[in-house]
C-alpha cells in the first residue's frame, strides 16, 4: 500500500473514531428540561473539539426521518405520531434501531427504556449510559410504571458498557447492581450567572432582593406544600415566587398548595424563557429547593451558579450537592425556622452566597463536567466495532 493511501486510511479511522450519537432527549437546542440542556452543551464542546456529533430528535407528527445540522452538530429526526410516555418509547426504539446501524459510539442518557440497548449490545457497538435518578423510587409513578422503570433500571446496569452517575449517592446506588468500577460519576453542570436585567422582575411585579424563588414541578416528592404553609405561617415581608403550572380545580396537591398560600406568595406559572429564570435566580434574596429524591438536580446547580442562598430539603442528595453553606429543612415547621432565622441576617444570607459560589466553582463549572465527559467517552472510542474494522483494514494494507 502506498504511503498516501496509509495515511488516507489512517485519516479515515481518526474521522471515524472521534463519533458519538446522543440517544434519550427530545433533542437540540434544549426546550425539554435538564437532559436536553446537557445534550446541548456536550454536544457544541465535542463538535467545537473536532468531533462528529449525532443527537437524535423527536418531531411531533408523522413521515419519514430527515436530517438536517444545527451549529455543526448533526440531528436525525424522527417524526412520531403518538404523544405522552408511549410516544417517547416509540421514539426512543426508532431512535437506537437507527443508531444500530452504525458503528459508532452511543451516549443514551437516562434509562427509561434501557432495554432497547439490547439491540446495541447484541451488535457490539458500545454505549455508555447516563442512569440519572432513581425514578422508580418516586411517589408521583403508579405500578405499571413504577415496574416499567425498575425494570430498566435493571437492564440499563446489565446493557451498558459503562455507567454514569451524577451524584455519589447514585453511583453507591447502582454499586448494589454492577462492580463499582463499570461506573464513573460526574455531576451536573450550569453557567455561572455574575449579572442579569432587573426590567424581567418587574415586569412580574417583583421587587429585587426581596423575593425567594421556587424552581420545581407541583409534585409532593418537591416539598411544595411544606414549603408554602412554612412560609405562610406569618407574615414575612417578602414574596414567595412559585414557577410552574398549578391547576387547582384539576389536581387535588396542586389545589392544597394554592389553599395554603398567603398573600406574599406569588404563582407566576411555568417560565421556560431562560433570561427571565436567569433574572429571577439572580435577583433573589434566596433559592428554596425542596427536591427530597434524586441525584444532582439542575435547578440546585443553576441557583449555585447564580451565587443563590440555598435553602433545601435535608436529604443525602441536596447536602452534598448545595454544601455546608445552605440552610436545610425537613418539614413545614421547620422551614418556617430557617426563614426566622435568615430574614434579615444580611451577613448570614452574605456568607450563604459566597458559599453557593465556591462551591459551584468546585464542582459545577461547564468546563469542568464537559471536559470530564470528553475524557471518559474518549477511553470508549477505541472499542467502537467500526474503527476496529478500519484498524484492522489499515494493518492489512501495510
């Protein structure tokens, strides 16, 4: 073989090798929620790093999957017909039958429907799975769900290559099913917010610094309620900011919220704008986070960033996440202390936010948890079944 067609192989193996297909989100640029915010992310670093990057999208209706690119980054998308849960398991099968086709290196995070990797395992094309929370440990499941995502919890550990957890508590989690070492955890991470417009608070009425700020959706697994009566209890001479969509007429918890309120909180519905949430985290006096399951979230990682207070449930997950800088809670009563005791305490609250930023320095940069990833997936790329062939082709043409 020639010396340019060595190189040319060499070139083509390189090409190749440096691929990753992103399974699991809805898609990019991000409109869904914390994954697809990390899709987005991950995504324009590699490609801005040299590597070819394929995200999966979900499109709404029916007809042929058509690709198209999105600042360098390649989407395949797959129209599907049925909406909801059974609409995003359509998606998800079509989604890993297509990346089957290929050689190339899977990231699948979340493992909803874990099982489809089967396909992948079965043709030696390695994926590494993000297992995000415990899902089916949460109360707002039924059975048949709560069976559905206990199952592929399961075959996600059995059918990835390799395991990421988001938080410690996660990976000791998973640790009970596989050997600790097929898991790597790397957190979540966020932008660091060091400035923002005041006109998005008052265009909701608010005044800045004078309100604390819930970010979470109305489910009693979050502590909403606890949150609202223990602010309730008294008056407090700020406003109590709620996100998201609250229907007190359809949903009985959502309806007790709302009864429990007083006139200082203030349900300013669902926000997905992001520099009016970036305003609203910024300008807070505090951030409250009633999350009592799950791994890393995202929103305690955004009010980080934005150099928040923290104010969180106490629970394994939040405290090493938020750090001994946060103020923690468990219940009504108990919140309704905390408040006592930081409104007003301007040091307090001061040393609370020097806190928050530290530690999101320490942990939660972009740079940082991007840079881990691309370390990680880099170890898998020599694996993958498609550059072993043109490995192999390449030594056979010496």
């Amino acid at each position: 073989m020639s010396e340019g067609g060595f190189q040319y192989v060499q070139g083509v193996i390189k090409m190749n090798r440096r691929c990753l297909r992103i399974l699991g989100v809805r898609g990019v640029p991000a409109a869904h929620g914390g994954f697809e915010t990390f899709a987005e992310y991950l995504a324009l670093f590699l490609v801005d790093r040299g590597w070819r990057v394929v995200v999966y999208c979900q499109e709404d209706g029916s007809g042929p999957v058509f690709k198209d690119t999105w600042r360098g980054v390649e989407r395949v998308r797959i129209p599907v017909a049925q909406s909801g849960p059974k609409g995003t398991i359509v998606f998800d099968w079509k989604a890993t039958a297509h990346a089957a086709q290929y050689g190339d290196l899977c990231l699948t995070l979340g493992y909803n429907t874990a099982v489809f990797g089967a396909v992948l395992r079965v043709k030696g094309i390695r994926n590494v799975i993000n297992m995000d929370g415990i899902e089916w440990s949460r109360a707002k499941w039924g059975k048949v769900a709560k069976t559905w995502f206990w199952l592929n919890d399961w075959a996600g550990c059995w059918l990835g290559d390799h395991l990421i957890a988001d938080h410690p508590q996660i990976k000791a989690h998973l640790a009970t099913r596989v050997a600790a070492d097929k898991i790597t955890t790397i957190a979540y991470g966020a932008e660091e917010v060091s400035a923002a417009p005041v006109e998005p608070v008052f265009a909701l009425g608010l005044t800045p610094g004078r309100f604390l700020t819930v970010i979470a959706r109305p489910e009693p697994e979050n502590s909403l309620l606890e949150i609202v009566r223990g602010f309730s209890a008294r008056p407090r001479g700020v406003d109590l900011v709620v996100l998201g969509n609250y229907d007190a007429a359809g949903n009985a918890y959502h309806r007790a919220v709302r009864e429990a309120a007083s006139e200082e909180v203030k349900f300013v519905g669902a926000i997905y704008e992001k520099p009016v949430v970036r305003a609203l985290r910024f300008h807070s006096l505090a951030y409250v986070h009633g999350h009592q399951v799950g791994g890393t979230n995202p929103s305690l990682v955004e009010a980080l960033g934005a150099g928040n207070a923290v104010i969180a449930h106490d629970n394994r997950f939040n405290r090493w996440v938020a750090g001994e800088g946060a103020a923690y809670f468990a219940g009504a009563d108990e919140f309704g202390e905390r408040l006592d005791a930081l409104l007003g305490a301007e040091e307090r609250l001061g040393a609370m936010r020097a806190a928050s930023r530290a530690r999101f320095a320490e942990a939660f940069t972009w740079d940082r948890i991007l840079g881990e990833y691309e370390r990680l997936l880099e170890g898998w790329l020599d694996t993958a079944p498609l550059a072993g062939r043109l490995a192999e082709e390449a030594r056979s043409l010496r």
